[in-house]
C-alpha cells in the first residue's frame, strides 16, 4: 500500500490468481447448506427448470392462474446455477432420499464462492485499470472479501454477490469503454444482463454505474442498451410463462408504491448507523470512502494523465450515484433490513462500488505522513471489520436469530416495531450475538462436546423435518451450538471429523498461498 500509484495495467495474471485464492477460502470457509427461504425457493427454481418446469413447491411463492406456486425471484441465478444444479443432483443421486436433499444443497452452496471470488478479481481488475497501485488494489479487493458482509453471503445461495458482480462489471468496463479499451462496453452489457435479470430492482443502480459513458462517443451505448433490454425481455418472457402477463413480477404488493412506507430517514440511519444493521459498523473500512472520493475525483496535473484522471472521476461518481439510490430506494422499503440476513443485505450488491474509493484512500500518493496514516487506518478497520464479519462467517444468521428470539416471528414484516431491538438497541446488536454464540460454541467443541445430529425419527423430541431445512425441532435446537462450517456439519452428520478438518486445513493452506502470490504478483506490476 506504500507504494507510488502506477500506470494502469490490463495484464489479467494478478486478478485470476486472486480469484483462485477468494474461491479456495470462500470454499474453506462455506456452510454447504441452502436454508433461507429466498434460497430454498431459488433453489427450486433451478431444479424447476432443470426438469422443464417453472412451478416449484409452496413457499416464498405466488399462486398462478394454473393454480401452481411460482418462486417471487427473478431468475438469473437459478440459469446460472443450471449446470452445478444437474451435477448435484446427479452426484447425489445413489444416496438416501434424506441424505440426498442435504448433500445437494451442500453442492449447490457453492455456487456463490465462484461468484464471490470473480467480484474480488473484478474488484482489483477496475481499481488497476484505473489508476491504483497493485499493493492498494489488492488490500481493497482483500478488504471487500473478507472484512464486510460480502464473505457471509459468498456463503449463501443468496442473489446479492451475483447482483454485485453485474454491477461491478457494468461501472468498471464502462469506465473502460470511455477510455477507449475496445469491446468493453460488451463486457459492461454483460454486467448489467446478470445485474437485473437477477433482480429488477437494481434497474437503476445497473443505469446509475453507466455514468462513465456520458463522456463517451454514443456508439458506445449501444451495447449496455441492449443489454438492458435483453434483462427486461427475460424478466417479460419469465413472468408471462409464470403469470400470463410480463406486469406480474411474483411480488405482489411488495412490488407496488404500498411496499414503500417506511420514514426515509428511518431508513437511512437503519441500513448506515444503526447497531443491527448499519453498513458503517459492519464494514468499518467504509470510514475510508470519502477521503477516496477525493482520491479518485483529483485533477491530473500533467495533460497525459488526464484522460485517465476523468474516467477515475466518472467511475467515483457512478459509484456514488448508484450508492445513493440503494439508500433511497431501500431506505423507503417497508423491510428495509431485509431480514433475515446479517447485516444490511440489499446494501451488498453495491459494496463493491463503494470499495474503489476505499482503495484509492489506500493510494494517496502524499507524504510518507499521509501514506502511514492511511495505512494504520486500514490496519485497525481491517482488523475490526475481520472480527465483526467473522461472528457471522461461523455462527449461521438465522440461528443466531433463533437463539435472540428474533426467529419464528412474532410481528409482521411491515410492522414498525419488527425487531426493534435487534435492529436499534446496541444491547442487542447482532454482532454481539454472533460474538457471544461463537464463544461458547469454539469452546463446546475444544470440550468434546460438539452438537451430534440424529436421524428424525430417532430424535428426542423430534418428529417431521421442516421441508425448508431438511431437520426437525431438535435437531435445529442442537445446531444452535455448532459452527457455520460445511466440515462441521458433515461431523455432526456422522462423518468421520479429521478428515473433514484435514480437507478444510488444505482449501485453507492453499487459499492463503494463492494470497501469497497473488500479493507477489501485484506488487511486481505482473497485474
């Protein structure tokens, strides 16, 4: 992070090693399991259409005019999933029926780790190309991965990190496109196909990270255009074969200016300063962003560097327009916490636009003085958003809401008091409770005393297994004391453990030499 900023490099070797490295530990580091009800249906949907089908079982659905049950998601990420999909299942397929739905989802979990590791490439690719050092886009790339909120949904079958990816892609090669790069306004279109067909919402985020091409010559609009009317052509084409018309998204009401209630500033201070779901407190390195911001919008002193310059301050702008919207728009929402989740969900996807400023805070080419302020700055936000984001990499969300009393709900979504002190009372952070949870549950398991799961029928108490997660009551009550770890899981399944541990040491060992190199790559301008 020390050293000067360099001239913006397109050779892709750091940015792929990088990418290895995040997928190895995102698969370290995974939970194998599919247990949200936005991933249960998702799931569905993919599976749905594997076997040449929409309808998927009740749930988090919508009935249709045939009378069967329709996932509300969009479904980009259930064609992406497609091919894990159909290798899952066709894995799994010798095992018991029981046995087999866990071990497909565990399968499929993966899925966002590839994603995941392609937004960190893409992360540092954008921040090279625009100007920053190899050392500074590294560190923000590592501080995006695994000191926010981003590391816990690479864990889930969540949509976030593919709407992040999209975005991402969209902001960085349209910046690209204006600066002249051929075809990069193809890769821009990409980017916001995989954006908004894998959520309609994030229509105006998507247009917002196109501010770089304001500037650029109107050939170059051609492709993000069609890009964007190939999403909502797919998103037309799905919910007529869903609903019989293209105006019915499978949201209902929640898709209507009725869904929209919420006191704006209510909302702002939940999703920025709020000790259950402020962004602020769970990715403490977006302190930086400002100090970044003038970073990137800085006016080159020497004509050569200005085109360059430009295109570093559209792209802030994009970043910060694209910011404002999720505020606004979400900030509105009637569940603007997008519960249940850890920390502000439907501000993921744009956390990667607000870390190239962080970045480029990172590559202030001032005195000695500024550079080691900067640097210690990182360090302690580092190391704080590493400690808040790794309570929620090994306690589950959602059994961390079950043990606060949080899970089965007790109010409507809609209703103003809906965990209020979860989202509010700093008493009753989320953070401390992951925290409390991960401490006495690390030490149940140095003590011996790791949760066993059972077979339903022979547990305690137990009885019928919740369709959604695959176990019944006591076997969900005993994950209240285990780690979010598929290794740990398959232990408590039954599974031999020093295996398990040992495959996970390896993802682990491997991931952080890949770090290695890829440090080692950047800092040497091999990327």
């Amino acid at each position: 992070m020390s050293e000067p900023p360099a001239a913006p490099r397109r050779a892709p070797g750091a940015a792929w090693r990088l990418a290895l490295a995040a997928a190895l530990l995102f698969a370290a580091s995974g939970g194998g399991r599919i247990v949200g009800s936005d991933e249960v249906t998702m799931l569905e949907v993919s599976r749905a259409m594997l076997h040449g089908h929409l309808d998927v079982p009740e749930g988090a659905t919508l009935a249709g005019r045939d009378g069967r049950f329709y996932s509300k998601n969009a479904a980009g990420q259930a064609v992406l999933a497609l091919p894990l999909t159909a290798l899952a299942e066709l894995g799994t397929h010798a095992l018991p029926p029981a046995r087999r739905e866990l071990a497909t989802r565990a399968v499929i979990s993966f899925f966002n780790a590839v994603i995941g590791a392609l937004v960190l490439a893409a992360c540092f690719a954008t921040s090279r190309f625009l100007g920053a050092s190899g050392g500074a886009a590294f560190a923000g790339a590592l501080l995006l991965g695994f000191t926010t909120p981003f590391w816990v949904y690479a864990k889930s079958f969540m949509a976030e990190p593919l709407e992040a990816l999209g975005l991402l892609l969209a902001l960085g090669w349209s910046a690209r496109a204006r600066a002249g790069e051929p075809h990069a306004e193809r890769i821009a279109a990409v980017g916001l196909v995989l954006a908004v067909a894998s959520k309609l919402s994030v229509l105006p985020l998507a247009i917002a990270c196109l501010a770089p091409l304001l500037g650029a010559p109107r050939a170059a609009w051609r492709w993000p255009l069609a890009g964007i009317a190939v999403a909502l052509a797919l998103h037309g084409l799905y919910d007529f074969a869903r609903f019989g018309t293209p105006l019915e998204t499978g949201y209902g009401a929640q898709a209507s200016p009725a869904a929209f209630t919420t006191p704006l500033w209510v909302g702002l201070y939940g999703l920025v300063f709020s000790s259950g779901k402020g962004v602020l407190w769970f990715a403490p390195a977006l302190w930086l962003v400002f100090s970044g911001v003038r970073a990137m919008t800085r006016r080159a002193p020497d004509p050569p560097d200005r085109p360059l310059a430009a295109a570093r301050a559209v792209a802030a702008a994009g970043a910060l327009l694209a910011i404002g919207l999720a505020l606004v728009l979400y900030g509105r929402f009637q569940h603007w916490a997008g519960d249940g989740s850890f920390g502000p969900r439907y501000l993921v996807p744009v956390l990667p636009l607000a870390f190239l400023p962080v970045t480029f805070a990172l590559n202030n080419p001032g005195d000695r003085r500024t550079r080691r302020d900067a640097r210690i700055a990182a360090w302690v936000l580092g190391v704080l958003g590493f400690a808040v984001t790794l309570g929620g990499v090994g306690i589950y969300f959602g059994a961390e809401m079950r043990e606060a009393g949080d899970y089965p709900y007790t109010l409507p979504l809609d209703d103003p008091h809906f965990m209020e002190s979860s989202h509010f009372n700093p008493r009753f952070s989320p953070i401390l409770g992951h925290w409390s949870m991960l401490r006495r549950n690390v030490a149940l398991h140095l003590a011996g005393r790791a949760p066993r799961l059972l077979a339903n029928s022979d547990a305690a108490g137990g009885g019928r297994s919740d369709t959604r997660i695959g176990l019944d009551a006591a076997n969900q009550s005993r994950l209240l004391f285990g780690l979010d770890f598929w290794w740990c899981y398959a232990a408590y399944a039954g599974l031999p453990a020093v295996p398990l541990a040992l495959a996970a040491l390896v993802l682990f060992a491997l991931g952080l030499a890949m770090l290695r190199s890829t440090w080692r790559a950047a800092t040497s301008g091999a990327g």
